[in-house]
C-alpha cells in the first residue's frame, strides 16, 4: 500500500466516523425521528451524497460497529488456532460483544433504538445478515455445504445469544447459560473436520 493510498484510507475512515459521532449525538439530544440526514450530513460539514458513500441509509447510522461486529464474528471461526474448537472460540466473541453493548454508556442508544420501530427493523434484519455470514463462514470452515442447516442453525443460535443476553439481568450468565445448551446442540451434530477440534 503506497503513502497516499494508506493517507487517502484513513481520511475515509475518519470521515465515516465523524459522520457517525454526528449523527449519534444529533439523534440522542433531539430523538432520532426528528434528525434527517441533511441535518446529520450539515452538522457534519460534509455533502449528503458524501454521507451516502459511508452509510445506506439513516439507521445504518445508528449501527457504525455493525461491519466491525460481523468481521469479530467471521475472525471467530477463521482465525481460531487449528486444535481450538469452534463454540468456545464464538462464545468469546459473543461475550466481548455483550460487554459492549451492555456498558453504560451504550443505554441511550439501547433505550433510542427500543423506542424506534425502524430502528428495531433494522437491528433484526442486521442480526438475521449476521447469522448468514456466520453460517457460511462455518460451513467453510468445517467443508460442509453452505446450505447445512447444522451450521445455519448454530449461527441462529449464537446469534440469539447475544441478543437474549443483551436483555438478561446478568448478561454474562446468560451467555454462558446460551452456550451450554449451543455446546450441547453442536455436539449432538457430530461435525468435524480432519485435524480441527469442532
């Protein structure tokens, strides 16, 4: 990667975040139905179609972590050491997500995101299109069809977890909990892949 090229991405980078900062900070002091992109892109200091380049649509907006999820969830199966099997290694990553998304500082967003039914939409379409990548990189991972309903099932599931945990009164417990019986399932499958502890 030339200087310019490396200059040039994080330029974009710091673009996109600003736009989100922006965006955040509109949608929680004046509610997030009452903030329009122009607003969001005028406070920004940026064009609407610049705004557009970074994010499809408003609620995106809200979700700026949400390609960094996904990629956190698809490193979990692809980057785990050959003898690590698969469960645990998701399990961790549910957990760091959890964590996330569970500190304070994230309840105004939790609480703005509950109170708006576009916001809900979105959020379910985004965990439904990470449960699919999961599934896939799964399959990958294992050699076995992309269309497997055991991997396609197992995403749900870890996915699930995350989102039942996020609402438990003790999230970490009811990761684990999730888990266990995820662990179990997975189990029941009897899976593997040569060399690779599943």
């Amino acid at each position: 990667m030339t200087e310019q090229t490396g200059r040039r991405e994080r330029k974009k980078a710091a673009t996109r975040q600003k736009i989100a900062d922006t965006a955040l900070r509109l949608f929680l002091e004046r509610g997030y139905e009452a903030v329009g992109i122009r607003d969001v892109a005028a406070e920004a200091d940026v064009a609407v179609t610049t705004l557009f380049s970074h994010f499809a649509s408003k609620e995106a907006l809200v979700f700026e972590q949400d390609r960094g999820f996904e990629q956190g969830l698809l490193r979990a199966v692809s980057d785990r050491a050959p003898d690590e099997p698969l469960i645990p290694s998701l399990r961790r990553e549910i957990h760091a997500l959890v964590r996330h998304c569970t500190a304070p500082e994230a309840a105004p967003v939790w609480s703005m995101i509950e109170s708006s039914p576009a916001l809900r939409e979105y959020e379910e379409s985004m965990r439904l299109r990470h449960a699919e990548s999961l599934a896939a990189a799964v399959a990958a991972d294992l050699g076995i069809p992309e269309t497997s309903i055991a991997s396609r099932t197992i995403a749900r599931f870890v996915i699930d977890a995350y989102a039942l945990a996020r609402e438990a009164a003790d999230p970490e417990a009811a990761v684990d909990e999730v888990f266990r019986m995820i662990e179990a399932a997975w189990g029941a499958a009897h899976i593997d892949r040569p060399g690779r502890r599943t």
